[in-house]
C-alpha cells in the first residue's frame, strides 16, 4: 500500500472541473458529421464519405485548454445549457452522438425492425420485456499500439498495407483509416499551437512528440492514453475504457524512476490527474460510464500487481469521481496486501469498488473458446461488460430483458397484469394449458428461446448497418486483427464478434418459477387457475395463498433444492443465449448485471408466484432478490456461486450491501475471500448509505449532494438519480450477520 496525498495542485484541478460543469464548451459534433455527411460529400462512395466526415468533425472540434492542465485534451461527451432548464442539475445534460451513429441506427429501424419485427419497438417495449436499447461501446482498445507505434507509426503501417493489397474492402478499410489518422495529426497540431500561445511550453513540447509519435516516457505515455482515449469514444460515439492501465503503463514508470526521472509523488500526481481528465468526458451524466482495471494476472498466472497498482487506485479513493470506474482484479494467488487493500478500497471507496477474480472470469471466457493466457487480460468497460481485451466488436452490450416479466406472460397466457390487456406477440400457451411442470416449463424455455433470439437478430443487423454507416476506421485499427484482416470491427475484423445482452432479474424468476412448480405441480397447494386469480388481484384476499408461497425455499438462502433449480433455470438462460450464431460466427454473451434496471422492471410486473406484491423490484445481477437473503450473507454467496459462472461469459455481476454501521475492513475481507474461493466473478461490496439518510436526500436533495451509492453496475450520486432508482436503493436488503 502506499502512503502518499494527491497534491494540492492535482486537488484544485478537481474543483476547477466541479467548477465548469455547469459552463463546459457546447461539442458540434452531430451538427458538423450530418453537415459534412449530407453535403459536402454526398457524392462520394459510402466508404470515403463516412471516413471524410468523420475527418471533418476532428478537424472542426474545438480545442480546449485550462492553463491549470496538466494532461492536455478534453472532449464533453455531454453537453449542458444552464439556460434551457434553470432547475436542471448541473450533471444533467444533453446528447451529442455522431450524426453517423444516428444514421446507422434509424436505417435498423426503418429497414429492418419496423419491416419486419415491430413489436421489438412497440408490444415488447410497452409490456417491458426488453428495453429500449441497441447500444454500441463497452470495449477497450489497444492503446499499447499508439504507445509503441504512435499515429504517424500506424499511419504508415496502414500505407504499407494498402500498398500490397489487392482486396478492394482491404484497400478502402486503409484508405479511410488514412484519412482519419491524417485528420488527428492534425488535431493534435492545433493543441500543440495552442499550448505554445498560452506559454505552456513543457506540455506543448509532450504533445509535438505524443501520440503523434512513439511515447518515450510516463509522461510521454499518460499524455497519449488520455489523447487515445477521449479521440476513440469521439469517432465510435459510445464508451470505450481505457482498460488495463497498470499494466500497459507501468513499464515506462519503472524505467523512469529507476533512471530517476520522476519522483513517486509527480508520477501518483500525474495519475490523478489522468484520472479527472478522463472522467470529465462523461461526468455530467454518471450513467454513461468508462472503466479501468487494475492488478491481475501475467500471461502465466503469476500476479501482475505493481506500485502502479496501488497508485491509480489510492488517486481514485482520493478524488470525487464517478464517471471512471476502478476496478481490481484478483489474481488466483493475490498477495495478501492486495486482497486487504481490496477489502479497504471497498469500505472507503464510498461504493465505488468492485472486485474481479481473474481464475473465474478467465474460465468464462474460455469456456467461450479463447485460450486461457489470453483470457487472463479481460477487461471490463462501461460497468461490468467482460471480453477479451481490444479483441470484441463493440456490441457487446446492446440490450437487456426483463426476465420475471417472461415468467408472469407464461404463466397468465401472455396476459400482462399491469396493462390488462393479452398480447398476441407473445406465444406462450399459459400455466392452465398444462398439467405437468416439465411440460409447461418445455414451452416457457421454447418461447423464451424465440423471443430473445428475433432480438439477437435484430443486432446482428445492428451490427451490419453499423458496418456501413459507423466503419469507425480508427477505433477498428485498435482492435485485434482488424489491421491483419483489413476490416472493420463489424465487417468481420475483430477476432471475436460476439454480442451480449443483460438478462435481468434472473433470481426474481428462478424463484417465481420454483414456487409454480412446488405450489402447482408438486404439492399442489393451488391449482393454475387460482394462482392466476390471486396474481390478477395482487393476492388482495388471497393472503394466505401469497404467504404460504413465500414460505418456499427461495434462491440465496443456501437450500440445495432451490438452489439446484436456480442454476438449472440460469443453465437453460445461458443455453438460448449460446445457441445463437450470428453472421460472422459469433455468439451472444449473458451480460448478468442490472444497472438501472431493477425499478424499471418493476414498473411493469405484476404480482409474482413467489409471493411478491407488484412492482417489487427484480434481483442484480447474479445476486438472490432481497427478500430471498433470510439466512444471512455467507449463506447467499454460498447459493450465489452455485450458479454456473463459467456460462456468464459477458460476465456476471454480484452486489453484496452491508448495514454500515456493521461491516468493517476484517469482515469485508473474509467475504472477498469466501466468494474468490467459491469461483464467484464480481464482487460489489458496498458500505451502503442508512435507508434514513437517503430518505432525508430524497426530501432535501441540496443537503446532501456528497452522498455516493452503488446503483447496479455503477455509481452515482444519489440526489442525481431518478425517484424508481433511489426506492430501490432504500429498500435493498442491508447484511447485518
């Protein structure tokens, strides 16, 4: 561990950003692509004229500058106008995607989904099965690339490559990357003439050699991750992590300190204010996250934990951000300082902490089919979102699914009990139409397996059209074998192009599944049609029914039985996940986490079969519903890591709240290393906010702006959430034994 302050200059940085929030440079971004998109090039072949727009909005985006930077280059991925809505707070802001995105994405609509599958926009969406989504990002790139080559190495490798290709796609893949790499050359020019006009003349003389060229230093190479990272998330238009970051920047600080070019206290400086460089892209809307990895595994398996480790995550625990996430992997044999300094960095991480066991996610993803050394240096982006790292297609979480809301139209015959009304879009036969669990769970799983995979298909279209009209030449050179083959991430480029949704809520329906089978089938407490009756009327008049329901062994209370048929149910989950094979090869990956969705699925739930009244909030992630942790902590991690982990190869997310007032470092501690043993993936172990205080901040939000909590998958600021999300938060279940 270390024991070194972040200096006052790196903290008046981080007020003088708080500062601007509410006065950040409006980005042109979508005004300039569809300008140079719709008229300049009009009449140009698709391939150049989305590579020449995309050149023109680098090369019209406003250069900023504060004469405090130290880390030079920013980019608002949000924007704020403190004139249109004075009440707004000042994080709420508003979108500025590239026109090129938007154009990607309406072409899907209109050519595909309304065409051919509406009710993927229209009954499923007004019934909550899925949500409103087909997003882009969560990758991370190969920021080692510019590290080594710099822009002008990768121009030229490009040149070489055209030059003995005779593959047209080829030809035009390098052709457009040209035109963009040439485009932030020039970019990166104007800052540097910018920085010569305010007299900033030792950050002008970093940025005239990076990344323009190869980086020769810590400061050289810190200087090209921030410029890398904020010029990607600008061309691909979504979140992009700058992943591993100890690893890959830790050889040019060790070589600089033993050279005695640097002291530890500038290099711990530096990387606070990398760090607030970075999450000033998105900080104005703490929903749109980007995530570094710190610690894990060499190829070999040794840990690969050095003082850069403990830097970056002692400058977070530091500083007030919450747009960057910092993440620690754990090597399968930790140092014991690690795995104390991870139980620490959860407690006084203000739930902004979560812990990654290498040997379990590693497995998961070669259980998907990569080799386990490469394995070893996942990454995660956005909140949680695994893959091999700089080596996945940028669909890697595009979507998600309300899976209790698959259960209640199974059950009641594709009626929904919040709308009232049946839907024909939905071809489940109903609890009724059987009189054998096996049958009726037959057609939940047959259905189910329908649905989820025309949503598959609608992103693989996705995909296409991005291909087309978001090449993201850039973003694509910086992604495995992309440069090799001489195509984009979606036209066959990456080494991996999997997709991946979130299906949420998986406990909330393991158990609301187990209960028809216990109550219906087995024991025969009710029959269909009376289970149906008491979900209709929200168990009014039929409490004895809902408790003796309630009574069942629930998933997260360590009974084999439920247990047993939570891990069947997610097995089967994972199975229609896996047996879909998209265009080029790929499969969908289970993203198992719930991030603001367990309020939202909520709002369109009806009573359950395990007993719960309507609009209780579903479960997160991998972790049992509130309701069903009776039996203690210990014992829902134990039901927890009974679940095939392996299967959760987009990863699969576990968040752990403890009453504050009990949890403390030497516990946090033992539960980190009973989960990490028991093959668990991610551990979000959060000090959680007294449901008191947080009812306090609902009524007088300007008291209590400092308030940080863990929402699913990411944190926020309290006040800044909506009303859905902050309930759930109040009413989660608090570890107290």
């Amino acid at each position: 561990m270390l024991n070194l302050k972040l200096s006052e200059s790196v903290l008046k940085k981080e007020q003088s950003i708080k500062m601007q929030s509410s006065r950040e440079t409006v980005q042109t971004i979508s005004k300039n692509t569809k300008y140079a998109y719709e008229t300049l090039y009009a009449d140009l072949p698709l391939w150049e004229r989305t590579a020449r727009t995309t050149a023109y909005a680098f090369d019209h985006q406003v250069v900023e500058i504060d004469d405090d930077d130290v880390v030079i280059g920013r980019f608002n991925f949000r924007i704020f106008d403190p004139d249109s809505d004075p009440d707004m707070h000042p994080r709420k802001s508003l979108a500025d995607e590239s026109y090129l995105y938007e154009l990607a994405f309406s072409k899907l609509l209109e050519e595909y989904i309304f065409p051919n599958c509406p009710e993927v926009r229209t009954d499923f969406l007004e019934m909550g099965l899925h949500g409103n989504a087909f997003w882009n990002g969560h990758e991370s790139h190969s920021f080692q690339k510019i590290l080594r080559l710099g822009w002008q190495g990768l121009l030229e490798q490009s040149e070489r490559m055209l030059a003995h290709t005779n593959d047209p796609k080829s030809q035009e893949f390098y052709q457009g990357l040209n035109i963009i790499l040439e485009s932030l050359i020039r970019y990166n020019d104007r800052y540097v003439e910018e920085l010569e006009r305010r007299g900033m003349t030792q950050q002008a003389e970093i940025c005239r050699q990076v990344p323009r060229y190869p980086a020769r230093n810590f400061r050289e190479a810190v200087q090209t991750v921030n410029m890398v990272y904020y010029t990607v998330t600008q061309e691909a238009s979504g979140t992009y992590g700058p992943g591993w970051l100890d690893y890959y920047l830790w050889p040019y600080l060790e070589r600089d300190l033993k050279e005695n070019k640097i002291t530890m206290q500038e290099a711990f400086d530096l990387c606070g204010h990398l760090l607030l460089q970075m999450d000033r892209r998105i900080r104005l809307d703490e929903e749109m996250n980007d995530t570094v990895v710190l610690g894990g595994s060499h190829p070999n398996g040794e840990p690969a934990i050095s003082p850069l480790t403990y830097m970056f995550a002692e400058a977070s625990l530091q500083l007030d951000i919450t747009c960057l996430l910092v993440y620690l992997k754990m090597p399968e044999n930790p140092p014991e300082e690690f795995v104390k300094f991870a139980a620490h960095y959860l407690i006084e991480g203000r739930n902004r902490g979560q812990i990654l066991n290498d040997k379990a996610i590693a497995g998961a993803l070669e259980y998907r089919g990569a080799p386990y050394e490469e394995a070893l240096s996942y990454t995660i982006n956005g909140c949680m979102e695994v893959s091999n790292s700089q080596a996945n297609s940028d669909m890697l979480l595009s979507g998600w699914h309300n899976m209790p809301k698959f259960v209640e139209l199974s059950v009641t015959g594709n009626y929904c009990l919040v709308n009232h009304k049946t839907y024909a879009s939905s071809h489940y036969k109903g609890l009724t139409a059987f009189h054998d669990f096996e049958d009726y769970y037959a057609d939940f799983l047959q259905e189910t397996r329908r649905i989820l995979h025309q949503y598959f298909e609608c992103i693989d279209r996705w995909s296409m059209y991005s291909s087309q009209y978001r090449p993201t030449y850039y973003a694509s050179s910086l992604m495995n074998d992309c440069m090799i083959r001489g195509r984009n991430m979606h036209d066959g480029g990456t080494r991996y192009h999997d997709y991946g949704t979130s299906p949420v809520g998986l406990g909330t329906a393991a158990d609301a599944l187990f209960a028809v089978k216990k109550a219906v089938f087995d024991d025969q407490i009710c029959t269909a049609d009376e289970l149906i009756k008491a979900l209709k009327m929200n168990y009014e008049g039929y409490e004895v029914l809902r408790l003796r329901l309630k009574s069942y062994p629930k998933y997260g209370q360590d009974n084999d039985e439920a247990d047993a048929f939570a891990k069947r149910f997610i097995d089967d989950i994972c199975e229609i996940y896996e047996s879909f094979e998209n265009r080029l090869g790929g499969r969908v990956k289970p993203v198992v986490f719930t991030f603001v969705w367990a309020g939202l699925c909520a709002q369109h739930l009806g009573a359950s079969a395990d007993g719960n009244f309507a609009n209780t909030p579903v479960s997160h992630g991998t972790t049992p519903a509130s309701s069903s942790m009776s039996k203690g902590a210990t014992a829902a991690i134990i039901s927890n890591c009974k679940t095939p982990m392996h299967r959760f190869t987009g990863g699969g997310s576990s968040m752990w709240d403890f009453d504050p007032g009990w949890i403390n470092e030497e516990l946090m501690e033992s539960f980190v290393k009973t989960f990490l043993s028991l093959g668990g993936q991610m551990f979000q172990g959060n000090s959680s906010v007294d449901p008191a205080t947080l009812e306090k901040a609902q009524l007088n939000p300007g008291d209590y702006t400092h308030l940080i909590v863990r929402v699913g998958g990411f944190s926020a600021h309290f006040v800044d959430l909506n009303r859905s999300v902050q309930d759930d938060i109040i009413r989660r279940y608090r570890h107290s034994s």
